[in-house]
C-alpha cells in the first residue's frame, strides 16, 4: 500500500474534525520527514511553526509515541513508524526501519 499524503491528510482533516490541532501536527510531521521518516524540530519549533504552545505540541507528540506512531530518537528529533507510512522505495523502507527498531543508546 503506498499513501498520498495530500489524499490522507485530506482525510484526516474530516475524521478528526473538531480536532483540527491534531491533524496540524500530524502534517507538520509528514511534510517534514526526511527519507528515513525523522523530523528533526524540537517541541517548540514545532509550536512556533504551528503558532501554538510547546505543552500542547509535547502532549501531542506523546500520544503519538505512545501509539508507537513516532519514535523520539534524541532531542529534536524524531522518526515515524516506517509500518505506518512511508515515502520511498522498499529498500529505502528497511534501511529505515532498522533505525526505527534499534534500542536507544543509554547514556
């Protein structure tokens, strides 16, 4: 299955209505994924271009890593769970999901 994500946040936007600020995240995170799925923002960055607060943009980063949707990789970044959407060639897709899969390094 491949997702369009213009197609998908479309969708989204009619599932979640009412809920406007979720859908604004979600696409904040799919229109800034790199080719390994990882968003490189912090919290507050990620408020400031949502013109929102850092709590409110933490709190929805936190349902979403705990529906194992996103991954905190490190301050500042994270990643999206290649078995839930993906923009790339298979190949592409495996190399990503081996670093979605790997333990963090504990410090």
């Amino acid at each position: 299955m491949k997702m369009f994500y213009e197609n998908f946040i479309n969708v989204l936007e009619v599932y979640f209505a009412g809920s406007s600020f979720k859908v604004s995240v979600l696409k904040f995170l799919f229109l800034n994924a790199d080719k390994e799925n990882c968003i490189f923002a912090t919290s507050a960055e990620i408020a400031e271009a949502l013109e929102t607060t850092r709590p409110a943009v933490s709190k929805e980063l936190k349902i979403l890593q705990d529906c194992n949707f996103i991954k905190k990789v490190k301050n500042g970044v994270y990643q999206i769970n290649v078995d839930c959407v993906f923009k790339g060639s298979h190949s592409q897709r495996m190399i990503a999901k081996e670093k979605f899969t790997k333990p963090l390094k504990k410090p």
